[in-house]
C-alpha cells in the first residue's frame, strides 16, 4: 500500500470534520480507540479518483463486546468487513522510516467493522466527514507473536449463517503493514493529531462487503490471529455487550 491522499482538498476538508466530530465524542467521555483505513479496495478508489486510502476515527461509542449482537435500526444499507487489526506500541509523528514503523507494531489481531452504506460514492469529503461510513467495531485479542506486522499465513474467511462469503490471504490485500502505520501517522499530523501508543488501527477490508440482514450471524476465521463473532437484530434498542467509556 503506498500512495498520499492528504494532497486531496477533499480529503483534507473531510478529515477536518470528521476530527472535529471525534474530538466532541472523546470530549464527552468517550474513550480513544483508534483509527481505520477506509476505501482500500482499488475499485473503490477508481471510482472516487483517489490513488490511496483514506482514514477513519474509532472510539468506544462504537466498540463491541467480541460476541455482542449489534441492532441494525436505522440502518441504510449495513455490511461487515473482515479486518486485521493493528495493535501500536509506540507514539508515531510524521516522516517515519518503515523500520520504526515496524518496530511500532506491537501485536496483531482479528477485527470487524460494521458499515452502513449511507450515502452515495459520489462526494468524498461527505463521506469523510461521515467517518467512512462507520457504524460499528469489534476487536479481538492482541496476538503478541505477531509484533512487527507480521501476516504469514493470515487468511481470512468470513461466514454469514454458517456458509462461507468471502476470505483472502490477507498478506496480499494489506501488503507491508508498517507502510499502513506510515499512511495513518501522516494524515494525521496534517490534520493536528499523532499516532499514540495504545492506538489500535483496523486496517482495511480483506474482501468485499458482506452485507447482512437481521438474523444474520457472521463468523470470522484469521486463522494464527483468531476468530470473531457478532449477531445481528431489528431491536432498537442498545446494542447487547457494546462497550462503555
């Protein structure tokens, strides 16, 4: 993965409301949780003219319980990405070289992200300052072997109801991982924030959407990084296991 998105005003405009909202969310009591990679996929990128992902802001609002059911009222359109996850150890600024970037990466591990696709792909700095389409999160636990980024033999196979959807090798999708670290510490010292320690980074989809219904239950398989599950209902009401603070 390589390419700079921050060239983008669009982009730019985008991460700034986006921020700003975030911002609020932790200024409220939400806990710091991270960042995603948003629009990986090379189709996707077609479409919108840009040559490189873009980033997202997590927090514990969204957090699930690994396990947890999640509601889909109010939903648009709700999907699942399978998602490796990428544990930081270490406070990243800018213009970092891919060894200490490397070196940063303190473990790996499983991850879900629950998109609602609730706007065209047609106008980018909206879908920024929409967080990428993000609604919901789950990680599982930090796999400390993996320390350093390493994803031999990381392949992904996502089950909806018991039946395979989708997997990947996730080596070939992601490519070098501290080059994924270097993108997210960029983009966001332009927009005035640093990669931190204890930062988890959910790094982009393994495969495309799968998109879910209620009733739905999704099981993902990382194999060496471990296995998620998560349900989906039509309660309105809150989600079960998410987490607080």
């Amino acid at each position: 993965m390589s390419g700079r998105a921050a060239a983008d005003p669009r982009i730019a405009r985008g991460l700034e409301a986006q921020l700003r909202a975030w911002r609020s969310r932790i200024a409220r009591g939400e806990r710091r949780v991270g960042w995603k990679i948003g629009l990986n996929l090379p189709p996707v990128q077609e479409r919108l003219g840009i040559s490189a992902p873009v980033i997202g802001a997590l927090s514990s609002g969204g957090e699930l319980t690994p396990g947890a059911s999640h509601s889909l009222a109010g939903g648009a359109r709700v999907g699942v990405e399978p998602e490796v996850a990428v544990h930081v150890s270490a406070a990243i600024p800018a213009g970092q070289s891919r060894e200490r970037a490397a070196a940063a990466i303190g473990a790996l591990g499983a991850g879900i992200e629950v998109v609602d696709i609730d706007m065209p792909f047609d106008d980018l700095e909206r879908i920024l300052a929409g967080n990428v389409f993000q609604r919901a999160f789950m990680l599982g636990p930090a796999v400390t072997e993996r320390a350093g980024g390493d994803l031999e033999g990381v392949f992904a196979r996502l089950r909806r109801n018991g039946v395979e959807q989708e997997s990947a090798l996730a080596g070939d999708v992601l490519g070098d991982l501290a080059e994924i670290v270097i993108l997210v510490a960029d983009l966001l010292a332009e927009a005035g924030e640093q990669l931190a320690a204890g930062d988890v980074i959910i790094s982009g989809s393994l495969t495309p959407i799968v998109w879910v219904e209620a009733g739905d239950r999704v099981e993902l398989d990382l194999g060496p990084l471990g296995k998620l599950e998560t349900s989906f209902t039509a309660n309105p009401e809150r989600d079960a296991g998410a987490r607080e603070g």
